[in-house]
C-alpha cells in the first residue's frame, strides 16, 4: 500500500519534471555527404537511413547536391535514391548544385549554381504534390558581407525559396570520414568506438546548445539539427534517438520547429563562418559571443579526422 502511494505520487511529478524538448533532423549533402560511395553502397546506405527514420516515425528533409546525380551511367539509379526519401514521406530541398561556398565565389554564379540545383528536385517534389522551398546554404555560410547576405536573401525570396537555419550541430563529417575508413578496413571495435563517442559528442553539443538557448531566448526552442547522409548516420540513428529521447526530445519536421517565434529573430551574424542561429540571433542581440566556446570533438578523433583527410 505505502509502495503504491509512493509510485502514486511520484508520477505526475516525473511526468511534470520530463522537459517537452523537441527536435528536427535534417540532412544535407544527398545523396551522399563527405567521400563518395559506390552506388552499391550508396543505395544500401540510403535504404537504411530512409527505413530507420520512417520505422523510427522522424520527420526529416534532405538537402540535395544535384552535382552528386552526374555520374556517368548511374543518373537513374542515384535520381531513384532521392525518390526513396520522398516516397518515405521526407521532403527535399536545395543545398545548390555543387555545393559551392559564397565567400568564395561571384554571386552570379552562385546563384546559377541555386537554379541549377533545382532542375531534378523541383519536379520530383510536384510529382509528390509538394512545392520545391526550402534551401539551405553551403557550409551554412550566409555571406560575409551585409551586402552580399541581402542580395542573396533578396534572390531566394524571389525565387519563393525559405533559408533552412541550424541550431546543433556535430562536426559529424569528421566522424563520419574515420568511420567509414575503419569500416573499410573491416576494424569493426575501431566501428563502434567512434560510434559510440560520435553519440557522446551529440549529446554534449545538445546540452551546450540546449544551455545556449536558454541563456539567449529565455527558454529551450524546437532544436534543428544539421547532419549529413552518410553511414554513421544510417548506423548511429537508433543511438541518436534512444539519447534523445533520454533527454525528452520529441521529433518534429523543420516546418513545424520553425513555427517557434525565434525562428523569426534577426539573424546578426555576418562573417566567414556558418554558426549555429542561436549564436547569430545572440549576436544581434548584443549578448557576448560564444562562439569559442562551443565543446570540440574529442581529440582522438580530430587527429584521426586530420591524418585521415590529408
Ligand atoms: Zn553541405
């Protein structure tokens, strides 16, 4: 009886105390982020990222490099890749063709570079009932000066496009590179060490992020985060939502997160680099940068990272 009163009067409390956090999972670089797979393995990459997410009931986008769908004699078949994430309920967006970075090129031909990009997606996306809008820019870099940000805000609306922001992200790229070389070399502890701190890592930048939030806006937003298609991702998915969900993360898609308030914030970042939206809008808040002070991976894997990438 007193075991059942205390079980009583413990629940709504935990059920108070669980944070309603919730979470968008994007995916940029599709077909395939970082080094290329063969087809072969892009395909079985792909089913399983695409499957595990719609099993797992997460919403997600992917963010597409047409670029990566000219391969001599696989257009249809990597075209089809894209086709499995609309099928499964993703929509796409536009992260350019060929993924070029703004600070570094004229803005004409990054702009053509955008309507490139569209030529493929634009008509799969009608052939789902759906309109081609969101985009997202290379490397998240917005433009590095005032002018060059508002000629490029000022195109994509013309071109009904929304900028697609990031709050978190995991320098999964880095990650991702050694754990494919692991894989190659059929090192399969080496496999599940970087998994596992790959999971660590997103945990820590997402109590760094959640903390940032709070301190910024006052409370905890829907989080948005940006990682890429590839296959840490396809074989950390289940890690990376029994974490969040450790956490109190629900999963929604980035339209439904952008429906928060700060989503309409003013971005106040302009420079060369693409940081998270929670320090741009505390930026143009006029709050102390920290920037520098965002948890790095650890450094085990970022000498790996550097040996591996030369
Ligand atoms: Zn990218």
């Amino acid at each position: 009886m007193i075991l059942f009163l205390i079980v009583f009067l413990c629940l709504p409390l935990a059920a108070q105390d669980a944070p309603k956090r919730s979470v968008a999972f994007t995916y940029d670089d599709l077909p395939n982020g970082g080094a290329q797979l063969p087809l072969d393995q892009l395909t079985a990459m792909t089913t399983k990222l695409v499957d595990s997410l719609r099993q797992a009931k997460i919403p997600a986008i992917g963010f597409v490099n047409e670029s990566k769908l000219d391969v001599e004699g696989e257009r249809p078949q990597r075209i089809a890749l894209l086709q499995q994430w609309l099928n499964a309920g993703f929509p796409l967006g536009n992260h350019t063709y060929s993924h070029p970075d703004i600070n570094k090129v004229p803005m004409l031909s990054y702009q053509e570079d955008i309507l490139k990009g569209e030529q493929v997606i634009s008509g799969l996306m009608k052939e789902h009932g759906q309109t081609l809008s969101w985009f997202r820019h290379p490397f998240t870099h917005t433009g590095n000066t005032e002018q060059a940000r508002e000629t490029l805000e000022g195109f994509l609306q013309r071109k009904g496009y929304r900028i697609a922001p990031f709050t978190v992200e995991t320098s999964d790229y880095m990650f991702a590179l050694i754990y494919r070389n692991a894989l190659e070399k059929g090192d399969q502890a080496a496999a599940t060490r970087i998994r596992t701190a790959y999971v660590d890592y997103t945990e820590r930048m997402f109590g760094w992020f959640e903390r940032l939030s709070q301190d910024t806006l006052g409370y905890e937003l829907p989080q948005i985060l940006l990682i890429h298609a590839n296959q840490l991702n396809a074989d950390a998915l289940p890690g990376l939502t029994a974490m969040l969900g450790r956490r109190g993360y629900s999963f929604v898609s980035l339209e439904k997160a952008m429906k928060d308030e700060a989503y309409r914030r003013r971005d106040g970042y302009v420079g060369d680099s693409g940081p998270s939206w929670l320090h741009r809008w505390a930026i143009a808040a006029n709050k102390p940068s920290r920037l520098r002070d965002e948890p790095d991976p650890p450094s085990w894997v970022v000498e790996l990272y550097r040996e591996q990438s030369k």
